[in-house]
C-alpha cells in the first residue's frame, strides 16, 4: 500500500458535488483507502489523488472457476454486455506512483478526458504503447462547468495530525498507466470487444478527397459508385432480423492493402459458418448473409478488433447517396480523430462545398492509396430491450467474488437516445439497493473512446500505427490481472482458501 501513493476516484454525475468539497468525500475516502498507513506508517506518505466525472461505470466481470485464460479472452471477445448500460456509482483504485502520468494535451474549458495507457509486446515481440482516451462526462448541469476532474495532493503522517490536503489542481486531461499496476503479477489477460457485424465484405477505394469516398471497386471488379452497395444493404439486413427499414448508422473498416487479403478470407469463413454439409459447393451467397444478420444472438465476431490492432482504422460513416450532380453516391466518413499526433480535427468536407476545390490540398485522405473499405452495422445499438429493476438488482446480486484484478473500459449509448423509463439505470423511482463491486475498476462513456498505437521507435518516437475513434455503443476493453505468480496460466479464478 505504502508503495501505491496514486489514488484514482471516478464517479458519476449524479455523485459529481462529493469530489467539489474535500471534507464531504474525498479526505474521509483517502482516510479509509490509507487507513493502515496512518496507523502504522513509520515515514509520512505524499499522496496524489484523482477525482473525475464520468458517463457511467462498468459492473465488471469476474473470472469463474475452471476457466482457461483462453477461454476469458475468447468469450469476452465475442459477447459484449449488449444490456448493460453500467451503473451510477463510485469507483477507486490505487496504484503505483508511477501510474500517474501528466498529459502533453492543453488544458482545454470545453473538453476533458482520460487517457489509459498500456503498454507491452505483440505476438511478433513489437513494444507498443496503447492509449485508450476517455471522454468525461458533461457536468454542466452538477458542478456548471463542461467536465470535472481535480488532481490534489495530499500528506499523510500520523505524528503530524494525520492527512493534510496541500494544494488542488483543476484539470481537463490525465493520463494513468494501467500496465505499472502488473509489474508484480503472474499474467494478465485483455479481450477487445465490438458489437459490429459485417454488411460486405472488403472494397478497395478508388477514389477518396479528405474524408470523402467517391467510388469502390464493387462486385466483378467494376467501379461503382461508393454507397451504392451500402444503400442496398442495409435494407436487406433489416428485412432478414424481420424488422421495418429505420435510420441506422454504418461504420467503414478502413483497412490498409497488405491486410485486405486476410480480412476478406475471415470475412468469407465468417459465412461459411452457416453453411451446411449438404449445401458446400453451392453458390449461397446472399443466404450466408441473411442468415448471419439474423443469427440470435448476434454473431459478434473478432473482425473489426483483430483489424485494428494490425493498424485498420474505424470511421462512423456520416452522410451518403442522396445527392444530385457532383455529390451523388458520395459517402462522408468521419474524419481522423483528435491525438497528440494528429492534433487539428478536420471537419466534414461536404459541409460547405459542392466540389473538390481547394479541399484537396487542404485535407489530409482518410483513405491511403491502395486501402479497402469494409461496412459494417451494429445490431445491438436500437435492439436492447427493457430490463426489469428487480431482475437486474438480483443479477448484480448474484456476480460471484473471485479474487481478479479487473480494468474494464467502454462506451454506451447517448442518454439524449434514451427513452425514460427503457432501462433500470434510468428508472424514476429511488432504489435503496447498493451494489459493491470488488476487484474492478473502469469507466464508461457515451462518446467515442480514441486509440492511439504507437510500436517501436523506443515508445518515445513518432512511430505511430494507427489513431482511430471506437464509438460503437457497448464496445468493452477488459484487461484482468491475476494476483500472484502462483495463479496457473491455464486454469485460473480458482477458488482460494484463506
């Protein structure tokens, strides 16, 4: 404990007020976390604490008897909490001195964020460095200022009156290290999880300005227009789940040219999947389709998460089609997202023109000469039904305590989609129940989470592989810890006897 001087708080925003007094929350919070140290503690303790405002916060998942660390990684990678919009509430961690890392970011009164940094080496033993960045909350409304989080530093000595608050810092962007806190672990284990099915398979750009998309090479490599199959089938994807036509949203997996082969082939096992004995060797196409969109449940697969870690890149596509002259079957992609390395956002090149004009000097493409596009829809963002306050509380009631040191990031849906009522979490009534989570800790957010990998080049270079926004609704990034050396590397979770 003596060594873990970080302490990270994240709450919701119904708990915003508790982080703005120090006496309300946070010293009584520090003086629980540290009580051993201000009773036993022979030299005094500098202790730096954080304290942020997120959307919601994960229930977590703890790891079962008898399971493998592939199968943990294998099933998170292929089941996201599609009902699970994570709980109002309160979470701490502390950690290594070294897990705080100040942001190179400028301070900013309108936006605020986290950035989780992992870092370690791929299966080709590459060093990278993953930062995952979080958006805060908006707590305009709780505190009157756009986002919420404080850093202060604290000295805990029990011979000189206990703890003392030195000095706060009002801040909008903090880094923390999730990898320091392994540094006496066993093994740890991460699953990537993205509710998107496939809508195509993969087409390569023929032409792209900026985040515009002109036109792909389609089915019997003629050249098409780029959101002529995309218009064609997502109709179809509606009628096989046996659902009316409704506004949706597309992402497009941009994927580099050395991987499209790869992608494609997973693409088509994907489907082959459905494919009876009796039925190979027959042209069954549009079938394979139609029976993977209305699979129930979903068939999530490791597609677009295995792509992104091989350097593809996601985009939310944002307008398509519907247009007269120059603009007709266009598709807007939403550009490259803000990081260190890419610092300016650009804005959506159809807004204000009708033509290429200097646009093409002034935006960098999203798409790279040779790159593919792949289209793809999440099932699960219109399709989560109402979940019964009782069933739910009995559910959190339930979660077993397996000894597992869980980090657990994600996004939800906007609660401006929401409808009252359509979900325990926005039920009108007060519950008196409180559920503890042990062993997890993380955040959820109703933006886009950023990923920015960097590899090699000593992780202090511009070596960057990609920067992408993951703003699919439920997309879970779990990484557990096991506790100690002990812990077997292929059974793990195992009950413990004290």
């Amino acid at each position: 404990m003596e060594k873990d001087t970080f302490c990270v708080f994240l709450v919701t925003p119904s708990f915003a007020s508790w982080i703005a007094e120090d006496d309300i929350f946070l010293a009584k919070a520090i003086r629980r976390a540290y009580s051993k140290a201000l009773t036993g503690a022979a030299q005094p303790l500098s202790i730096h604490a954080l304290c942020a405002v997120v959307d919601k916060l994960p229930a977590g998942r703890s790891l079962k008897p008898g399971q493998t660390l592939e199968d943990v990684e294998r099933r998170r990678s292929v089941e996201p909490p599609v009902d699970d919009a994570g709980c109002e509430g309160v979470a701490y961690a502390t950690l290594p001195t070294d897990a705080s890392i100040p942001s190179a970011s400028p301070r900013s009164s309108e936006k605020g964020a986290i950035d989780f940094v992992f870092t370690g080496r791929t299966s080709e033993d590459r060093a990278y460095r993953d930062t995952w960045r979080l958006p805060l909350a908006n707590t305009v409304f709780q505190t009157g200022s756009p986002t919420t989080m404080l850093l202060s530093k604290w000295n805990l000595d029990r011979f000189q009156g206990g703890l003392v608050l030195e000095e706060t810092t009002d801040i909008s962007h903090h880094g923390i290290g999730v990898t320091t806190s392994f540094a006496s672990s066993g093994k740890a284990v991460s699953a990537l999880s993205i509710p998107l099915l496939p809508l195509t398979l993969p087409r390569r750009v023929e032409g792209c300005m900026g985040n515009i998309i002109r036109r792909v090479i389609g089915v019997d490599k003629k050249s098409v227009s780029a959101s002529s199959e995309l218009e064609k089938v997502v109709p179809q994807f509606y009628k096989a789940r046996e659902q009316p036509a409704q506004p949706t949203t597309a992402w497009a997996l941009v994927i580099p040219e050395s991987m499209t082969k790869r992608i494609n082939a997973r693409t088509l096992n994907l489907l082959s999947k459905r494919l009876s004995n009796k039925e190979k060797g027959m042209n069954m196409g549009d079938v394979l389709w139609e029976r993977l969109w209305r699979s129930d449940p979903p068939g999530f697969n490791r597609l677009v998460a295995d792509a992104l870690a091989h350097g593809a890149r996601l985009h939310r596509v944002l307008s398509g089609g519907g247009g007269w002259g120059k603009k007709a079957g266009l598709l807007s992609l939403d550009p490259v997202p803000v990081s260190e390395e890419v610092p300016i956002r650009m804005e959506d090149a159809t807004s204000e023109s009708d033509g290429p004009g200097a646009f093409e000097d002034a935006l960098t493409p999203v798409v790279q000469e040779g790159d593919a596009i792949q289209f793809f829809i999440s099932p699960a963002s219109n399709n989560v039904g109402e979940v019964k306050e009782h069933d739910e509380l009995e559910k959190l009631k339930s979660l077993s305590k397996e000894r597992a040191w869980g980090w657990e990031l994600g996004t939800i849906p906007s609660t401006m989609d929401s409808i009252p009522g359509g979900s325990w979490q926005h039920t009108g009534t007060e519950s008196k129940y409180i559920a503890v989570f042990n062993e997890s800790f993380g955040a959820l957010a109703e933006g886009g989470m950023t990923l920015t990998r960097r590899l090699d080049a000593g992780l202090d270079g511009p070596a960057t592989l990609i920067t992408t926004t993951v703003d699919v609704p439920y997309t879970r990034l779990w990484t557990v810890e096991l506790e100690d050396k002990q812990d077997s590397p292929k059974a793990v979770g195992e009950p413990v006897e004290d």
